[in-house]
C-alpha cells in the first residue's frame, strides 16, 4: 500500500552526469532500485492567480505549503491520482496525501466534494484559505528512484529534465514543456527521517558537493514572469515593469550560480 503520511528531511544536490555515475557505483552496495523503476512524474501546482504560494515559498519562511496534484501516467478525470498538502515547517517537510480521481481532486480543491477522509480535510481546509486558487503549472521531470535495503524510510531520488508549461495545465497527453535543468545535470533529493549514512556524507566531501535549494515550481514561475515579461514589455510598460521587479527582487527565490556558490560555500 502506497504511503500517505510523511515527515522528513529532504535535502537537494545538483549533479553532473559524471558526478552520478560516480555516486551510483558507491549505492550499488547500500540502496535498491524502486520497484516501478524510472518513472515520469507529472504534476499540476495549484495557486492563486497572483502566485501567492509561490511567492511565500521564496521567501523561505518558517513555515509554507505546496498543494499539488500528481500522476505517474497520462490522466485523464476518471483517473486516479494523488491529491498532496506539502508542508515545510522549520526544515521538516510534512506531506499528506490521498487517492482520489482527477475529478474527484478538483471538486475537492475547489470546495465542491465534501472531504472523506482525515487527510482529505486537512488538504481541503488548506485549500480553503486561498482565494481564486486554481490549476497553475504542470511541471513534470524524469524520476528514478532507490531505497535503502535495510532502512525504506531512506530514499534517493534523481530527477532530470525538469520542465514545465503555463498554457496547458493538464495531466493528459504529453509531459513535454519548457526545459529548466541542463541536459548534464540531475537534480538528486536525498529523503531521510534522521541523519543521512556515512558512506554518502563521505562521497559528498570527497567530491565537493554542497546541498542547494531548488524549487521545481518556483523555477518554472520564474520562466512564466519572464515569458510575460517579454511578451508585454512592448506594449504595457507598467505591467512589465511590475515583472521586472518581482524577478531583479528574486521573489521566487532564484539567485545566480555564482550567488548559491558562494551561499552554499
């Protein structure tokens, strides 16, 4: 039976392809392949029309939340899939989710199907507090997944071509969209409910590699304001101005490389 309840720690790595094939060679002897094996990960954030969520996230508060609906296959209404509350709470990260259909999910969110389950109340309260909250960003990525044979809390995920679309918000058909990530790189998010083993913080130090932020949804917001941008800077200068100042502000949290070197340094 899929899991429903998590808390963890879940901390991210960005690294080269080089840098994962090394890595893989050393979980050869500590961590097992998922069952499914690689997957495709689809998922539709929901937010208001001003980006509400995304904009708190950024700002990397005490505390934020994520509500978001997740498909490891085209979906259609009738479909199921995962309804998730993602919560961060001083460093924690908290997720409730339920399985319903696509149908049943947006009727839910949308204050129309009253809510069954405890899990089904809590995402439903949640959703509740944020007016004009509506199906905002499909983002999906390539995911493969490990476990560690003697601990299954423990897991490691690595995902590549992350990528996104603002104007097709659906879990049918095709996952393509706008590219985030570089072709080199996978984004590695290490999932543990204590410290992580010996074994990984040593190959970490022996590679020089720092833990990083990076948020699958606040990038691809941040590719929207820009799209926007660009598109209405012509033509609305107040409104494009507007842009400019929530990306130059970096309300969505994203900061150059040279700026998260020095911060993860």
């Amino acid at each position: 039976m899929a899991q429903m309840v998590f808390k963890r720690h879940e901390i991210k790595y960005q690294l080269t392809n080089e840098q994962r094939a090394r890595l893989e060679q050393v979980m050869s002897a500590h961590m097992i392949p998922d069952e499914y094996g690689p997957s495709t990960v689809r998922n539709i954030y929901f937010d208001t029309p001003t980006h509400l969520l995304a904009r708190r996230s950024a700002e990397h508060p005490y505390y934020k939340e994520k509500i978001r609906v997740r498909s490891y296959t085209p979906a259609g209404e009738e479909t199921s899939v995962f309804l998730e509350l993602k919560k961060k709470c001083d460093g924690i990260v908290y997720k409730r989710r339920c399985t319903l259909t696509l149908a049943e999910a947006r009727a839910l969110l949308a204050g129309q199907r009253a809510p069954q389950t405890q899990i089904e109340r809590e995402i439903a309260f949640s959703a509740s507090r944020y007016e004009g909250l509506q199906p905002a960003m499909f983002v999906a990525y390539d995911r493969e997944a490990f476990y560690d044979e003697h601990d299954h809390e423990f897991r490691m995920t690595f995902d590549r071509a992350v990528r996104c679309r603002w104007d097709d918000v659906s879990l049918a058909g095709s996952s393509e969209g706008i590219v985030l990530t570089p072709a080199n790189q996978s984004l590695l998010e290490v999932k543990c409910a204590a410290g992580m083993p010996l074994w990984l913080v040593d190959f970490f130090s022996a590679e020089g590699i720092f833990k990083g932020r990076f948020s699958k949804y606040g990038a691809a917001v941040v590719r929207q304001l820009e799209s926007e941008r660009a598109i209405l800077q012509p033509r609305r200068p107040q409104h494009a101005a507007w842009l400019q100042q929530e990306t130059d502000s970096r309300v969505l949290g994203q900061t150059t490389r040279a700026a998260q070197t020095l911060a993860l340094a």
